[in-house]
C-alpha cells in the first residue's frame, strides 16, 4: 500500500485552507489504496488561542512543542511515497526543518496559499509572530519541490518565475456536492433580506472595513446582516446577527444567507487568494457579490452568477437590487450552482490532485 503524509498547520476541519482544499480528498485517495497519515503543527488547544490577545506561555508551550513533534517525524519520512507540506514545516525562522524534510523525502508536493511573497496586512493580534516569519522558506519550498499547487492562476505564474520550473499548478478549492447542498425555495414572506459573510476572526479585519458601507446602505434599503466566524461582534444600529460557526451546522447557517458578500482590498497578497468565500455561496446557489480582486476575476461571470464590485457606488448600488428583486437573486443563484457542480464539485477537483500525487 503506498503512503502519503499531509504535513499540515491547523487541526482537521477547522482552517478553510486545508478544509476546502485537500482534506475533503483523504476518503478518495484512501480509496485509492493509499494510507493517508495526516500531522498537524498546532494542536486544538494552540488553535484556539492563537488568534487572540494575551496567553502568551499557552503560545509559546505548544509551538515548542509543535515544533519537536516536527523534528521527531523526520525520522519517518522515508517511509512516506509522497510528502505533501501545506505552507511550511515550522512557521517561524529560516527553512532549517524545511531543507531537512526535502532530504529525507522521496517526493514533496507543496500546497502554498495566498501570496506568501510579500508582507500580509499587518494585524495587531499577531505581530509579534509576523516579526519572526521569512519569506526565505516559502521560496525553498517552492524551488525544491517536486510538484507545487497554488491558490491562484496569478500564483502560478509568481513560483515559476521564482523556480525557473514549469511545476506548478493551479488547483481549485473544492467542496462536497452532498454536503453543500442548494439552499431551499422559500415560499414569499416577511422577513428581511439577509446579507451574509462567514469568515475566522484571521479575516475579520475586511468585513470590519466593509461596516461603513454596510451602514450607508442601511440608509438606502432594509436589511438584515448575518456573519458567521469564531469572534464576537456587534453593532449599535444594524439589525446584526452574529452566528459562532461550527462544522456540523457549517451549511444550515450558510443557508440562512440571500446575498454572500466578499469583500477584498486590492493588493498584491489579495492576488494570491483563491475565492473560498464566493465558492461557498455559489454552491448553496445564492448570489456571490465579490470586490473585483483575485481569483474570483477568473470564475465569475459578472452579472450572471455572481457580481464583481470595482468601487463604493458598485456595491451600494448592486446590493441594493439584490435586496429589492428577489427573482434576480434567485436567478442568479442558480446560475451559480450550475457554475459550482460543473467546474469545481469534488469529483472535478480530485483527480487533478491524484494525477500530480501518483505522477
């Protein structure tokens, strides 16, 4: 039986980076005949401090020890056919344990989400982290590997410029058809239109910047605002319902949506990203409203599935029609469904990993 090991930053099933991209993959590649080992970096009680303030000796204690259960599993990589590393082998420092990993491996696919080259917007929960971090190991990776899956069209071309290979590959984010199901018809009733967004508090920081918009249109229509994360948040005058996500409710929540919103700025790291957000409205088939950033350029046909916003007028004007034309939305959110099952169901998705897998 051959084997492959996932070396992975967050637990199972908590991060959208490993839960909408290769996770949903192990049940297939089992049934392929492959062993699937998977081995995270955080354990669940660093994940769930992680991103707040404070419990600084929590931090510290389980990186320590993420980080010697990371040397201890180089003595077993030879036993492993395929390597397959999501972001990096150890977050922080140079790309020590990274050139160790390649040594020991037989073949190494790595798995690189958002543009990881430049500096992410600063945030003030993990700056001191940041501070320790080096783009020098996400190009080592991306030099070494054997193969190297990106988050974007636009990523793909920024590691084979840096590679000098042509190696890598855009893959797209998946979801399961069964589990992500189509939002039920609801019959006409008085309820207000719900604008929704779901995210970690790692990316809490766009629809924070995205509230003033929100309240210019409060002035414009009545609506209902549904968020969806692992924070808290509030509002003083916006009907704001506030949901704490988790993945047995994951898709009954989404369904409470009408309208997903995702809101981007535009930079050079937003380049990088790969357009989950709008992939999950799209497959409960209701309209994706998207800032004209990033990967999302690349799969969405404006104004037939999805809308893509290029300034302030953009959003307050198209979210508005939305809210007022309910036939639109429901439209338009078929067309994105029929947009997700062709292009970007598990079944789509999943042999273009195994081909780079078994190559």
């Amino acid at each position: 039986m051959k084997k492959i090991l996932f070396i992975c930053p967050y637990p199972y099933g908590v991060a959208a980076g490993q839960r909408l991209k290769f996770e949903p993959h192990y049940s297939r590649l089992r049934e392929k005949g492959y062993e699937v080992k998977i081995h995270s970096f955080m354990h669940k009680k660093l994940w769930s401090k992680v991103y707040k303030k404070g419990y600084v000796f929590t931090k510290i204690f389980w990186t320590l020890i993420g980080f010697l259960r990371r040397i201890t599993l180089i003595f077993s990589l030879r036993n492993y056919d395929c390597v397959y590393i999501f972001m990096t082998v150890f977050p922080f420092g140079p790309p020590i344990l990274e050139r160790m990993y390649r040594f020991f491996s037989k073949k190494i696919i790595y798995d690189l989400e958002d543009d990881m080259f430049i500096d992410e917007p600063e945030k003030e929960e993990n700056r001191i982290a940041s501070f320790f971090k080096s783009k020098s190991k996400y190009q080592f990776l991306v030099s070494s590997s054997d193969h190297v899956i990106t988050s974007s069209p636009f990523l793909t071309k920024k590691c084979e410029d840096i590679s000098k290979k042509k190696h890598a590959h855009f893959i797209a984010p998946t979801l399961e058809i069964d589990r992500f199901s189509e939002k039920p018809i609801v019959q006409d009733n008085n309820e207000k239109v719900v604008i929704g967004w779901t995210g970690t508090v790692g990316s809490k920081v766009f629809v924070d910047e995205f509230i003033p918009i929100l309240e210019k249109l409060h002035d414009i229509c009545d609506f209902k605002l549904m968020v969806i994360g692992n924070f808290e948040m509030t509002h003083s005058f916006l009907d704001l319902e506030m949901v704490q996500w988790n993945a047995y409710d994951e898709v009954s929540q989404l369904h409470n949506f009408d309208i997903g919103i995702y809101p981007l700025p535009s930079n050079d790291w937003i380049g990088g990203k790969s357009g989950l957000k709008a992939l999950q409205y799209m497959s409960i088939g209701i309209p994706p409203v998207c800032s004209a950033v990033g990967n999302v350029l690349n799969f969405i046909e404006n104004d037939e599935d999805g809308i893509l916003i290029y300034n302030e007028d953009d959003w307050l004007l198209n979210l508005e029609s939305l809210v007022r034309d309910k036939k639109k939305r429901q439209n338009m959110g078929k067309k994105a469904r029929i947009k997700f099952l062709k292009d970007f169901s598990q079944e789509s998705i999943f042999q273009q990993y195994f081909d780079l897998i078994e190559s």
